[in-house]
C-alpha cells in the first residue's frame, strides 16, 4: 500500500505468537491487512494456545490506565500499545482477544493520514 508503520510494531507480535502462543506445536500465524479511506488495519492471528483471561485482563488493565510496561507481563504489547497511541494519536487502537487452546488475535488500527509516506 506504499504506507510507513513504525518500525519493530509487528516483529514483537509475531515473535509473541512464536514463543507464547505456538511453543513446541504445529500451527499458523496469519497476519492480515486490510485498508479503508480512513484506517489500516493490521491482524495478527495465531491457532496457539491462547491468553488466560486473567492475564489478558491484566494486560488491557495496564494498556487504559497507561502504566509503564514493566509493570505488566505483557510488556512487550503494552509497550507497542504506548507507543501506537504517542505516534499515532487516540485514533489509533490495539485490540487482543484470546481463547485457550484456541489461539489469539491482536488487531491494530491506524489512521490513514499518519501512515501515508
């Protein structure tokens, strides 16, 4: 799409589905993008073994009330979570949903205008 992200968002991600979400089993890792007039929008699904809810909750926790990233275990999205919403403004948004033995989806928003090169 001749559009510019910031550099190292999806590396961390990806490396997540590797290491926590597929370990030592066979699966995928899906990353889809898709843009609109106004967003970009940036998938990364994997069919691991998923976020517990207690954890996931303790993630978005941190995402709204902006704590520094080494307070949570998931740092490295609460870091491309501060990082999305400094570069890319509120309109920008990270988004994970989870199941257990099912896999997880992160799904990123970015303004089109900040994104164009």
């Amino acid at each position: 799409y001749d559009l510019h992200i910031l550099k190292l968002m999806l590396q961390p991600l990806v490396e997540n589905s590797i290491v926590h979400g597929l370990r030592n089993n066979p699966g995928f890792i899906k990353i889809s993008i898709l843009r609109t007039s106004d967003h970009l929008f940036i998938t990364i699904a994997d069919n691991g073994c998923g976020i517990t809810p207690e954890k996931l909750s303790k993630i978005k926790l941190c995402q709204e009330l902006g704590l520094d990233s080494s307070s949570s275990s998931g740092y490295g999205l609460v870091n491309i979570y501060e990082r999305l919403k400094n570069y890319y403004g509120e309109s920008s948004s990270l988004n994970i949903s989870s199941q257990i033995d099912a896999g997880t989806t992160i799904e990123i928003s970015l303004p089109v205008d900040k994104v164009i090169s």
